[in-house]
C-alpha cells in the first residue's frame, strides 16, 4: 500500500473525522436494520470491508449500514479496520439503475483527503470503462468490482468474482424491502437456548410486503399454518415449545412488486442435564424382607451404585431391581451417573434412597430345664427392635415391681429396654411340676415372636417312701 496514505497530517484528520462519524451515525443513522445492503467487500490492499453492522453484531455499540433510496441514490456508511469510514453519499453520485440493475458514481473513504503531498483523494468508483458493480434482480447479490486508485486497488463484492467461495466465502446482497427475522434465543452457540425451552420467532416487514410463507422447523408446529402474517404494522410471533434439538426455520416474504426474500435461522439448543432419580416400593420393612428398586437414568453415559449395592447400573427409564433378605438396620442404596454431555455437565449427578429394616430380635431362656426342689426358676432375656412384650403362663406376676395382676386375664406387659434382663421366680417345692413360661413380642411393622420355655421341678432329696 502507498506508504504516503498514512502522513500523519491524515491520521490525524481521519482520528477527528472518526470521532464525529461515531456521534453522527449512533445519533442520526436511519438504522442498519433497516439498510437493505448487507455482507462483505474484499480488497487485496486492505482486507475487508464491512457494509453493515449486522455482521459482526456491533449494531449496539455504533449502528451504520449502506441503503438505497427510494430515489435510487445510495446512502450511508460502509467501515474497514485498515481505512476507517466510507462514505456512500459524499458525492451524491452513487447510484441504482432499477430497470438493469447497475451501480455507478464513486464512494469515497472519509479519511482520504485531498493533500498536496498525497495521491490517494479517497475516492472509490463503482464503474468505470471496463469494470462495475451490478445488482443481480434474482438472487439479489451484487457483483463485480469497484477500483480504488493504486491505493485501494480492486475492491471485490462478491467471492465468485475470484472463484474464491470455497476458501473464503463472501458477498454483498440487497434486501428489495425491509424484513427482519429473529428468535427470542438459540441465535448461536454462545446463546444456545435451554433444552425443552420455549423459543418465539420474530418477525418485522414493511407496508409493502403482502405474504410470508414458512417452511423448515421439522419436527415443530412452524408449518401447521404454513401461511404467516406479513408483520406489518405490527411484530408477528410464533412460539416454538419445549424445543429439544438444533433446528432450522425459514420465512419466504414477497412484496407488491413480486420481489421475495427468505430468511433462515438456525437455532442452537443445549443438550439435554441429565436426570437421574431412585426409590424403593417400600422404605420401611421386616427383619429379612425384600424390596423393588426402581430408576431412572436419562441423557446420561453412565452409571455406578455404591452404598448396599455395586457395580455398573442400566441407563433409561423406570428400570426395576430386587432386593431381597435384607437384615442391615439401614440399607442406602446411592445411584451415581456422568452425563452424555460432559463439556456441558461435567459433575457427576447423584440420586438415592434409604431403606430401613425393623428388626425384632428376642432371646428367651431359662437357667435350667430341671431346677432343684425348693429353687426358684430363673428366667433370662434379651429384647431388641421390640414395639411391645407382654408375658403369659405361670409367671409369679406379684413380684414384678408393678402389679396389674388379674387372675382372670393372666399377662403382663412390661416396659421394654434393650439389654439383659433376669427374673427369678418363688421358691417351687411341688416335686415333679412342670411351669411354663411364655413371652410374645411385637415389632413396628408386625413381625412377631412367641416362645414358651417349659421348666421341671427336681425331686425332693429329703422326703422318699419305703
């Protein structure tokens, strides 16, 4: 590039011409969404040029853009890293001839100005003897070229001028009527919209547009009503619900004059967390017992059981295991599974269920089956897990501490406490007789116990007939 391009006499011109092109155009600019020139010029000399602010998504911070009036003058500005602001009204010359399609007059590069030691006027010619820009009424591309002095040189609007399309795919288009079409999220990767998610299209023409016609969204209800309204004067909308996967949509808009523009949008979707989850048909059980173990393990890679169970577990959807002969007071039965997403959901996802055991355990003995006469019998036991005991048969109930003793009805409940317990009863001295003892526990859930233990009275070594 001509080196003369940047005295700082035009940096600094270009600097303060930069300044106030930013107020002007964040102040006056008819907007870009409505500038109907879109995409990318190229130049050997100076890269890329930008002819809307839509493609790089800087409409938010300096909103600039190229239009044609309904005069058939283009307007508006056009911007490159490398030379700054280009102006397509400076000259009042640039123009669209609608019945052939070409472009003529120059542009001109706001920083390029006329200096007696400099070559380069900043000025951009959109046609010339043996070159142009032309619109093509179809596809609505331009094509062609413009020239930029030894400076600039070569300014390409479109990759197939270079048969470039396969290594850097470029163009420049132009909309014959307004039409924005966008969605409330999903609009890229870096806002992708949630997995089940509900996504609105949105969509915006002006006056002259008579029809818009949907195709694309497999798999959603875009096309039930493949008719749309124009969104005109008002924003039309169209909710996709609970969408799970990348799809694309498009919308086909036609003016009075015939002219049709489609829009498409791709809309990116998170995959789906996952979802893991556990339970037991019952969670509270007998001494001994069994359960069914059901789960669920969806969007997931993996899965491993820790806890009262091991080993690699099934992944889907209400998936069943049974336990049986469960005698740990506490069984904790932990689900642990990696997502089918790990750069997504890189933590592990964990569910889990407890499963508690009533146990009833009842050690009922006596210290002798025969006993010595004129001893008493000696009854031992061990209650654990017991909801309630009660005593039958030939207990001596008056030595218990409290006394509910009813001749008629023969038991006795007595409090329950884990640990040993010993009764003694009253001396028996009725040689040859047989007592019996019978005691009956209950547990929380039913489980019941009863034993009777039978003890016999010794003879009596004194007394013995002739």
């Amino acid at each position: 590039m001509n080196n003369l391009f940047f005295s700082k006499k035009n940096i600094l011109i270009f600097f303060f011409l930069t300044i106030f092109l930013l107020s002007f155009l964040i102040n006056f600019s008819y907007g870009a969404e409505k500038d109907r020139i879109k995409g990318w010029a190229w130049s050997e000399n100076i890269g890329w040029i930008s002819l809307n602010c839509s493609n790089t998504d800087y409409c938010n911070e300096i909103d600039y853009g190229v239009t044609i009036l309904s005069t058939g003058y283009l307007s508006g500005y056009a911007w490159s890293e490398n030379i700054g602001w280009i102006d397509f009204s400076s000259y009042g010359d640039a123009f669209f001839n609608s019945n052939t399609g070409d472009l003529s007059g120059s542009v001109r590069v706001v920083s390029g100005l006329e200096d007696s030691g400099d070559d380069f006027d900043g000025r951009i010619s959109l046609s010339g003897s043996n070159y142009g820009l032309s619109l093509d009424l179809n596809t609505y591309e331009i094509e062609g070229w413009a020239w930029g002095s030894e400076v600039l040189g070569w300014i390409s609007f479109n990759c197939s001028n270079e048969n470039s399309c396969s290594s850097s795919n470029y163009s420049s288009t132009y909309d014959p009527f307004y039409f924005d079409f966008t969605a409330s999220a999903g609009l890229s990767l870096n806002d992708e919209a949630d997995y089940q998610s509900d996504v609105t299209l949105s969509w915006e023409t002006e006056e002259s547009v008579t029809s818009c016609l949907a195709t694309g969204g497999s798999g959603t209800e875009w096309t039930d009503e493949q008719v749309k309204t124009t969104g005109y004067p008002t924003i039309s909308t169209f909710t996709i619900s609970e969408i799970e996967e990348d799809n694309s949509f498009s919308l086909e808009c036609q003016n009075a004059a015939g002219f049709k523009i489609q829009r498409d949008l791709d809309i990116f979707v998170k995959p789906p967390a996952p979802i893991v989850s556990i339970s037991s048909d019952d969670n509270n059980i007998n001494y001994g017992g069994s359960i069914k173990l059901t789960w669920t393990a969806l969007h997931v890679g993996s899965c491993e059981a820790s806890g009262s169970w091991t080993g690699s577990k099934s992944i889907g959807e209400n998936i069943t295991e049974d336990k049986s002969n469960l005698t740990n007071f506490e069984n904790y039965y932990l689900l642990t599974c990696i997502s089918s997403y790990p750069s997504y959901y890189p933590d592990s996802v964990s569910a889990s269920v407890l499963v508690n055991v009533e146990k009833l355990e009842v050690d009922f003995y006596a210290d002798k089956e025969i006993i010595p006469y004129n001893d008493p019998v000696i009854l031992n036991w061990r209650i654990d897990y017991a909801n309630s005991c009660s005593i039958s048969g030939d207990w001596d109930l008056f030595d218990f501490p409290t006394d509910p003793y009813d001749p008629d009805n023969p038991t006795y409940e007595f409090p329950i406490s884990a640990g040993n317990h010993t009764f003694e009863t009253g001396i028996k001295n009725v040689e040859g007789e047989i007592f019996s003892y019978t005691l009956t526990c209950s547990g929380t859930n039913g489980q019941t116990y009863e034993e009777t233990i039978n003890v016999k009275v010794g003879e009596n070594p004194i007394f013995r007939e002739n």
